[in-house]
C-alpha cells in the first residue's frame, strides 16, 4: 500500500483530523458524480476527474500532489486494459467484419435454439473465464453476444448480462486470477484446493444469478443498444461467412494460449527458456496481437482486397474504443485518489479487534473495501492482512479463507470500479442502469458466496477434511 502523500503524522498515519469519516466522504463523491452525469448530462471522463479533485482536497492530498495521483491512477488503469481492450476489439471487428462471429453465434443457435441461447452465454464465459481475466474473456465473447443479439433480435441485455455475470464470478472467485491467487499466498493455502472447492460454490451461484437476473422487471424494462462501431451492421449468406473450423480456431486461439500459460505456471517449476516463451506468448496482449495477425491473414481477403482496408475495419473498432478507454482511465484515477487518501488504512484501524467470525470478518472487510475503493485486487490484499491474525488460532481452512475474502470483494461494484464503466459503455447504459443492473448482481453474488463458504467450512469440518 502506497503511502499517503500528505497528513502523516511522525508515526506514519494519518492524522484523525484528515480521516473524518471517509466513508461519508465516498458517499458524498458518490452522489456528486450521480448528479454531474444524470442531472447536468456532463461527459462520463470530465465528471469522474472532477470528482476525483474533490475528494483529493477533501482528504488531504496537497494541490501540487494531485494532478500526479491522477495521472497515476490513469496510467495504472490504461496500462492494464488499453492493450487488451483495443486488441481485443480489433479482433472482434475483422471477425465480424468478415462474417466469422455470425458463424459462431448462427451454430451456437444451431445447438441450443434461442430459448437456449443464455445457458450457452454462461456455459461459454465460465469455460473461458476459469483462467482468463474479466476484461480479456469480455473483450473476445462480446462480439458473439452483439451478433447473436442482432440475429435473434433479443435484448442486449438479455443476451450480454448472463455472459457478463458467469464472467464476473469466475474472476472474482477463483485463482487463477490476481485477487484469489494473492490472498492464497497470504494464508497459505493450496491454491488448487481454492480453485477446486471454489467451482461449488462459484458454478451454481453464477448460473443462479446469470440467468435470473435478466428476468427481473428492472432489467427487462432497460432496452439498450449495441453502440455503434464495435460490430459489423452486416448480415452474411451462408457462402459469404468463413468456415466454422477457422471461425471457431481464431476465437478459441488466445484462449488457448492464456489458459496453456495459466496452467503451466501452476503445474511447472523452475526457471527455463520454454517457460518465458510460453509465459510470454501467454500474456494477454501478446495472446491478442498473435490472434489479430492471424485472423488478418485468416479473414481479411474476406474484408477487402488489400491491407489497407483490412486495417480501416481496425481503426473504427480503435475510434469506438476511444471513449470507453478514457472513461475507464478516469475510473482509475478515482479510484486512485481514495486509496492515496488513506480511507483503506482508516478501515483497517477501525475494524481492528472486532470479536467476530473470521470468515464473516474477512468477508465483511473486502466488502466494506470494495465500497470505498472500487479496486477488488485492493479489497482483498487489504482484508486477507486483516485477518491473517485470526486465521492461526481460529481452526478454519486457509482456502475457505481465501474463498471468503474473494466472496466479499465482488460486493457493491459502482462508479468507482473501473470495471463497471467498461460494463455500462459496452451495455450502452446510463450510470443509473449500470447501477440497477451491475452494482445489485455482483453484491448478491457476494452474499450468496459467503454462504456458500460458511456451508463449506462445516462440510469441511465434517469429513474430517
């Protein structure tokens, strides 16, 4: 944890007079941006980094200070998503440009009829998001969903939300993934033995809500549209579309090779030449680039005649990302400002000593953090050091730990997840539906993982195990 830049007293923490209620002080910002983007309709990116400034003064942080943790935040942000995000939509615009996605979503059809379609969402992101990140899966399913949401003439949302949930669960519950393999570390625990108990508990309670909740008045009510520019408005014939072998190769390819990296970092160790390579071609955008270079070569005789034209269909797949990046960029300047304004430390300290379960402390922790936070990874590296203490007399398995940390930090995802505001410009929503549709899923998912871990932790006990 980075530390505060201003208001620290001798002893390293920030003074009390700078950490009045900071909770009220996310609140407050919280609203304030409502406000700026629903009432006076100011532009998702101005609204964020002016509220960022706000809560930057509020708690502390010096003026000549502030522009350098916002510029931060951003960097931390892009960093980790621009590559991924516009790699991944470049790939997804030559695939439908070329009419390779339409074939995909027309055999998915095939397979399991429109009633069907939304088991084949969840099944195909659960798949894929066990050892892909939540962007990266995103960015390679979403044009399958835009193109079956075109054929069928369904709700976006009631194609794209069970995807979105599967995805959201698979990230946030289990290791692979940063959050979960962290707090691993921290406890101790096997990080197969997480992984394999985990899928009980993240299977059912994602498919649960996956394909409930597109079904709630609330969301059937919001019709959005599929914005502009990320997916080909064309219908192809039979003959014009590539066939399903490549179609299905290309989109399958940095899955492949993700998961190839995921697994044989888990399963290998040591220090060698192939690992690096696989390491390296692994990674998520070195996966994308190779899978964009080969779907060019695959598909782009079927765009245009020359590169040229090829490289026009990923230019207007780049424009169209252009907002979506920055909005998430000010995402994570927000973000940014209350971590540097020290409300994680002030949380820390102010649950330190409660006499409660640690399962539902650690759980309650990440919660409470991603509240004030928006940042998962941040939520639960917080909360696994806060109950690191309990977990050595308190007899309860390290991975039903690391599962109950992983569970909590799901909760509550709002505007100053970073996540979120890439779910609302790809679902093309307004902040306020963004807010009915995310933010009540994911704090479900939550509660209904904390119970799946309590009834683990006794059924653990039970078997002597």
């Amino acid at each position: 944890m980075r530390t505060p830049f201003v208001g620290v007293n001798v002893s390293g923490r920030r003074s009390k007079e700078n950490r009045t209620m900071p909770l009220v002080v996310v609140g407050i910002s919280v609203l304030v941006l409502l406000v700026l983007m629903t009432k006076l309709r100011l532009n998702g990116f101005a609204a964020l980094l002016l509220v960022a400034v706000g809560v930057g003064l509020v708690q502390g942080i010096g003026l000549e200070k502030i522009p350098d943790v916002l510029a931060e935040g951003i960097g931390d942000q892009i960093g980790d998503t621009m590559l991924t995000i516009g790699l991944g939509a470049m790939v997804g615009r030559v695939m439908g440009d070329s009419g390779a996605a339409q074939r995909i979503a027309g055999r998915l059809l095939d397979l399991c009829g429109p009633r069907w379609v939304q088991v084949a969402m969840v099944l195909t992101a659960m798949l894929i998001g066990v050892t892909m990140f939540y962007e990266v899966a995103f960015v390679i399913i979403v044009p399958i969903a835009f193109t079956l949401v075109r054929v069928t003439r369904s709700n976006l949302l009631w194609v794209g939300l069970p995807m979105s949930i599967a995805l959201s669960t698979m990230h946030s519950f289990l290791p692979p993934h940063p959050g979960p393999t962290a707090v691993a570390a921290t406890f101790h625990a096997s990080v197969g033995l997480t992984l394999f108990y985990g899928l009980f508990i993240a299977v059912p309670a994602g498919a649960l809500i996956a394909l409930l909740w597109p079904r709630l008045p609330f969301v059937r009510a919001m019709n959005p549209a599929i914005p502009k520019g990320l997916v080909s408005e064309r219908v192809f014939d039979d003959d014009e579309m590539p066939g399903m072998g490549w179609s299905l190769s290309v989109a399958l390819l940095p899955v492949v090779l993700i998961a190839g990296a995921a697994v044989t970092d888990l399963a290998a160790s040591g220090d060698s030449g192939l690992l690096h390579f696989v390491a390296f071609i692994g990674s998520a955008p070195i996966a994308l680039l190779l899978t964009l270079l080969v779907a060019i070569w695959a598909f782009g005789p079927r765009i245009g005649r020359s590169l040229a034209e090829v490289s026009a269909s990923c230019k207007e797949a780049a424009q169209a990302m252009a907002m979506i990046l920055l909005v998430i960029g000010a995402g994570g300047a927000f973000k940014n400002v209350l971590v540097e304004g020290g409300i994680s430390d002030y949380i820390k300290d102010a649950t330190d000593g409660w006499s409660i379960s640690p399962i539902l402390l650690a759980w309650l922790i990440a919660a409470i953090l991603r509240v004030a936070l928006g940042s998962a990874t941040v939520a639960v590296v917080t909360a696994s050091g806060v109950a690191l203490p309990l977990l050595a007399g308190s007899g309860v398995h390290p991975e039903v730990m690391v599962l109950a940390v992983s569970c909590g930090s799901i909760a509550f995802s709002h505007v100053n997840d970073p996540g979120f505001w890439m779910f609302k410009e790809y679902f093309n929503l307004s902040v306020l539906d963004a807010i009915k549709a995310r933010t009540t899923y994911t704090t479900v998912l939550a509660v209904l993982g904390l119970g799946g871990v309590l009834v683990l932790e006794q059924v653990l006990d039970a078997l002597n195990i």
